[in-house]
C-alpha cells in the first residue's frame, strides 16, 4: 500500500475517472516491474472499501497460476459482487437454478456472461447510488511463467473486451507489464490509459514520493541502533542520492532497505553507496547475491538451483520443512540461503519471493550470474526428480494405517490429523503434481526408472494419497501426461502398463475416491484378469476377493461412459486429433469431452433453442459446426433470432459463437460438415435443399 502523502498526483487522476459516469469503463496502469503498480492497487482497494464501492478485487500472483485462473477471477468477482449487491445476487442466482453447472464450466465465455455480463446489465437499472469498482492486479502474472503463450492469458484478455461493453458505470481497474498481448487489447478496446515512469522519464512526483518513503524506512532502521544511529541517518543528501540512484523504481527503494535491514546498516548501505553500479534493479540483484553467498561452492550452488527452481517452478507453495525434505538438503544449507535472500524473498511459512522481477533476472542468462542462474528445464528435471524419488522413498501399503475396511475415509475417525502425520506436505505436492513437472521435461534415463517403478510397484500406493487427499479426480489427466511423456519420448510400445492404469482409474474412480481400503478389496479383484494392472499387483495380495464366476478377462469394449447430458444425445463426432468428443443433446446443449479421461473440457454450450441434430468438428480440430432444428408442426413459431434450422459455428477452445447463426433453410436441418480445408459448410434440410456456406464469415 501507498505510504500516507505519496502518489497523490496518480490516487487524483484514478479518483477523477471513478467519478466521470461518461469514461471508459476500463482504466488501465501500465509500467516497468517495481514501479509501483501493486501498492497503488492495494491503496485503491482500501480508499473504495472505505467509500463502500469495492465491487471486488482480484490480485493475480505468478507462483499461484495453478489456483489464480481466469475461471477463478470471475467466481470470485461474482461472489463479491452479489454479497455486496442484492440486485446483482437475484440476478445470478436466477441463473443458477437454470443451470447450477455454471460456476464449474470451462467455458470462460459463458462463466463470464452469465456470472457478470448478464447480472449487471439486467441489474443496472436497480443499483443507484456508489456503483462498484472491481480491482484486478498484475494482469501480467496471469498464466504463470508461460505468460502471454499461455491459454489462461488469451481467455482473460477476452473477457476484459468482453466488459469493456458494459454500461459505463461499471468500472474496472487494472494494473500490467505493458507486455505485447496486452498492448495489443488496449490498443482495440476502449479504455482510460495512465502510465507510471521509470528511468530517465520518471517524473518529479515519483522522485519526492521516493525521498519521502526513504526518510520514513531508514528512521525505522535507526531505532533500533540508538547508540549508534542519529534519528535521521542516513542524511538528506544520502537520501537524495539514493532516490536518484532508484530512477522511479520502489521495488529498487524496498529491496535496499530490506538489505539495510538484514545486517549491519551502515555496511550494506555503503556497498550500494561505493560505486558498485546497484542503480538498477540487475546489478542491486547482483549486488545481494555477491555479497550474501560470497563463497560458492559446487553444492552450494546445485542446493541454491534447486531451492530457487522449485520456488519458481512450484504449482502450491512449498514450505522450508517441504523443500528440505524434497531435496534431503540440510537444515544449515536450507537457512544459510534463506538468510541470504531475506532482502528478496519471504521464507516465514511458505517460500516467496518478493517481487517478479527478482524471477526475470534469475532466468534470464543475460544478466543473472551462472551461479545463480535458474534453467527452467534443468530446474525442471530436477523437481521431477526429487517428486519421483519422494513417492518411492514414501508410499507404502495403508499409509495411514486404517484399521477397518467398513469405513469410507470421511468417517474414519481422526482422519484428517492421520493424514498430516503420515502424507507430509512434500509427499502430498509430489503426489499429487509430479505429472505437470513430467510434461515439461526431455527424457532422461533416470526419470524413466523412476517412473517404471511407479508404474510397477506403486501405483495403488499412489492411489491411496490420491484417495486420502480428495484427489482422485486429477489421476486420469496425470496418467494421460504419462502415457503421452512415454510414446513421444520413448516409443509407443512403453505406454501399455500406463493405459491400463488409466483404464483402472476410469472405471473405479468412485470406488476409490470413497474408501482407500477397496482399492484392494473391490477395484483389483474386479479389474479384468487379463489387465496389465491386475498381472502385476493381484499377485501381492493373496487374501483379497476371489472371482469363481462372472470374471472378465479384457477390459470391456465401452472404453467410457459420458455423463452429463439432460436429455438424449442425437449425435456425436470425434475431433480430427481423436483426442476430443463432441456431442449434441436433446437437452439443447453442446458439450466437448476428453476421448482419453471422459472428462467434459468445454460446455456446456447454450445457444441453440431447439435439440441439437448435428455437430461436427472442422478439419483443423479449432472449431465445432452445430444445427437445430424444429419439428415440422412448430415451424410456424420460428423467428428470426430463434436459432431454429439455423447453423452455428464454435471455437472448439474457448466455446466463443464465431460464426452464425447461419439461416437460411425453411425446413429442419439434419445434417452438416465441413470441407476437407475447412473453409466451407454444407448442410441438409428437411426442405428438400443442400446448402454451402462461408465458414469464415
């Protein structure tokens, strides 16, 4: 947050845009890292929660990409929203009961409209008075470390063109990098633009707002050394020096007072003073690194890697206690480094690092020190490493030693305290994301050992944390990274114990899920006896259930069952790639499911009117064709706008309407495809016609 007095010149101009009911409707701040864009947004946050037009604020954060989704944003925003609203709360719960699947969908086009576009617009009329504000932060942290390439970007980025439609009352303040995607949105898309400078353009306010939180910072410091420090030490010229030096950078003006702060004042100030060239943000990180790890040793700096990879590259926060253990370092190497890096990163309970750009300069060649350099790939191979010697190192038959096979794991008692004696937190993170580590990484021999012995002796084990954590739901997916990691890196020919994994979780997911102990006692006994899965393990376990009729020997032909539909499904066609299902539904709807997991990964997709009689993908797998029609005794009723005997056309990735409705026929359409290129549509009607379409535009 803002230190009282300062930034008064940017808190005015977003104050005078607050209250302008005639401007755009979307604000947004751009600048360099460490500018100061974050306090700017905490303080706007607080000056609206006092004016009672906080709407809701949404803080995204890069090491949290897994949890800060684009679906996450706009539930969160929904949820203040309505708490805050009672015409906006009516309006979304009278959505919900249409259709409650809403907040889970991953259609992001259709989370949006019916959570926030359509609430506020069919309220607008309903809220006078103060109108909410909604605050989203570091726009450009959204996606993780694939940022702009990333598919959570690309969706976000929509649905902010999407708002900036929005009656103008309705505003949104957002705070980015000004990174070439972003750039690009603004540039079509309405807005109020504000800029805040670094360099030789920073201007005289950010230098005197500067100075002043540098007085305030170091008379802290001074208090504590009373006999040693006068109370305004460092000195006004000191002090003038070092907000020149910071060139409008506040992420520079923290990161030495917490320097300062971490040994002996006058010292650490004297390095930045001494004309070591820490006036900007690489050589100030430089600087911190030199002088905290002076002597760098060959396992000093793979224990550093290897800290700083996982912080990075972490899909949830890991702990000190976690990463000790994942790494079998030390507890002298685990606090020698923490220490070090106190100016730079938070180690109280969860490993942090303070601001993104201590991450840019870390992995970026061009600047970090090859000590320190984090290799995404290197880092990479080695957290996969250290999750897979984990699990085998941990999992074991009865983790939590239940006594009772009667009992689903809710009512076990003391289940939660058994689970954090016996699952630690680095063997639950290992557990349960050693799959999105794998996806990233070449082959290399050692990870493949690992994983063959995961496959053939611990796999039920596996199944036990997934069972005892709730995460049952996340094993297909992972296994599918497996079975892809397998065939691309090594060759089809080693993916088959893997598929047969999959299929066993598939088809005894809800057994699992509810009780660890029928995982031998109800899904291996019934697993086919001819399964690889039920060849390898059956055989350690000589006490379970015999099967003495009815026994399958293969899986059975129906690979999976989709559920999810309300009504009965008309037609179904596979995408190109086979990967993906599409089907539609007497229910109206249009849903797209994984062939691999039967997961449902796009829909439900709701614009038709009418039951769906035909769907099709195009050649590219990108987009998805759709007609509905009437029956012949309603054609009367058909209007314009209905989307009967009409023709859609989808983006198989986000669910967006691209094209249509296309009409034209006169009688129900039965039936459509693309052309082999992609670029036109026929259908079949009813009326006795055969139409060809533009599906382009």
């Amino acid at each position: 947050e803002c230190m009282e007095g300062t930034r008064r010149d940017i808190l005015a101009e977003i104050n005078s845009w607050l209250d302008d009911i005639n401007a755009p409707n979307i604000l947004w701040l751009k600048g360099h890292p460490g500018v100061g864009k974050s306090a700017i947004s905490s303080s706007l946050v607080e000056h609206l929660r006092s004016l009672t037009r906080l709407g809701s604020n949404f803080f995204f954060r890069r090491e949290k990409a897994n949890n800060m989704t684009v679906n996450a944003l706009w539930r969160v925003v929904a949820y203040d929203l309505a708490r805050r609203y009672p015409p906006v709360k009516e309006n979304i719960v009278a959505g919900l009961k249409i259709d409650e699947t809403i907040p889970t969908t991953v259609n992001v086009d259709k989370l949006f409209r019916q959570l926030i576009h359509d609430p506020l617009v069919a309220g607008e009329m309903m809220l006078t008075g103060s109108l909410p504000v909604v605050v989203i932060d570091a726009l450009d942290e959204c996606g993780g470390l694939d940022g702009q390439h990333s598919e959570q970007r690309k969706h976000v980025l929509q649905t902010l063109k999407a708002w900036s439609r929005l009656p103008r009352k309705f505003k949104l303040f957002v705070t980015s990098r000004n990174e070439i995607d972003i750039s690009q949105l603004f540039s079509t898309t309405s807005h109020h633009p504000m800029e805040l400078f670094a360099g030789q353009s920073a201007k005289l306010q950010s230098f005197n707002d500067i100075t002043t939180f540098l007085k305030d910072r170091f008379q802290k410091i001074a208090i504590k050394y009373p006999r040693s420090l006068s109370p305004d030490w460092p000195g006004h010229q000191v002090i003038l020096e070092l907000a020149t030096m910071a060139q409008g950078l506040f992420i520079w003006v923290k990161v030495i007072i917490n320097f300062a702060d971490r040994g002996d004042p006058k010292e650490q100030l004297s390095l930045i003073l001494r004309g070591d060239g820490a006036s900007d943000m690489t050589k100030l990180y430089s600087l911190i690194l030199d002088t905290s790890f002076p002597n760098r040793t060959e396992n000093f700096v793979q224990c550093f890697r290897s800290i700083l990879g996982a912080v990075i590259l972490a899909k949830a926060p890991f702990s000190t206690s976690s990463l000790l253990h994942l790494f079998s370092l030390t507890d002298t190497t685990m606090e020698h480094i923490c220490n070090g890096l106190q100016a730079v990163m938070d180690s109280r309970d969860s490993l942090r690092i303070h601001h993104q750009s201590f991450v840019d300069f870390l992995m970026d060649q061009s600047k970090c020190p090859t000590s320190f350099l984090i290799d995404r790939k290197r880092e990479g191979q080695t957290l996969i490493t250290a999750c897979l010697r984990t699990m085998k190192d941990s999992l074991r038959f009865n983790i939590c030693n239940l006594e009772s096979s009667y009992l689903r794991n809710k009512d076990v008692q003391n289940i939660t305290a058994r689970i954090e004696e016996c699952i630690p937190r680095h063997l639950s993170y290992s557990s349960c994301f050693w799959a999105n580590h794998l996806a990233e990484i070449p082959f290399k021999a050692e990870v493949f050992n690992y994983l063959d012995n995961f496959m053939n002796k611990q796999f039920l084990y596996w199944l036990e944390v997934l069972s005892l954590l709730g995460r049952v739901n996340i094993a297909s997916s992972m296994l599918q990274t497996l079975i892809k990691y397998l065939q691309v890196r090594i060759g089809r020919k080693t993916d088959a114990m893997a598929k047969d994994m999959q299929k066993f979780v598939v088809t005894f997911g809800s057994v699992i899920s509810q009780s660890l102990p029928h995982i031998y006692l109800s899904a291996l006994p019934f697993a086919p006896r001819n399964s690889t899965v039920s060849l390898q393990y059956i055989k350690d376990y000589p006490q379970t259930l015999i099967i003495q009729m009815g026994e399958q020997s293969e899986w059975p032909r129906t690979q999976n069952v989709l559920i999810g539909h309300k009504g009965g499904v008309n037609t179904v066609s596979f995408s190109p790639d086979g990967r993906r299902i599409v089907s539609g539904s007497d229910d109206m709807t249009i849903r797209v499911w994984g062939a691999d997991t039967g997961e449902m990964v796009l829909g439900p997709l709701q614009r038709h009117n009418h039951p769906i009689d035909s769907v099709a993908f195009s050649p590219d797998g990108r987009r998805i064709v759709s007609v509905s029609s009437e029956e012949p005794r309603a054609l009367a009723l058909v209007t314009p706008d209905s989307s009967s005997n009409t023709v859609l056309v989808w983006d198989a990735e986000t669910g967006e309407l691209v094209v249509g409705p296309l009409q034209g026929h006169t009688g129900p359409v039965k039936s459509v495809a693309f052309s082999p290129d992609g670029r036109r549509l026929v259908s079949g009607s009813d009326d006795w016609t055969i139409r060809v379409w533009d599906a382009e535009t």
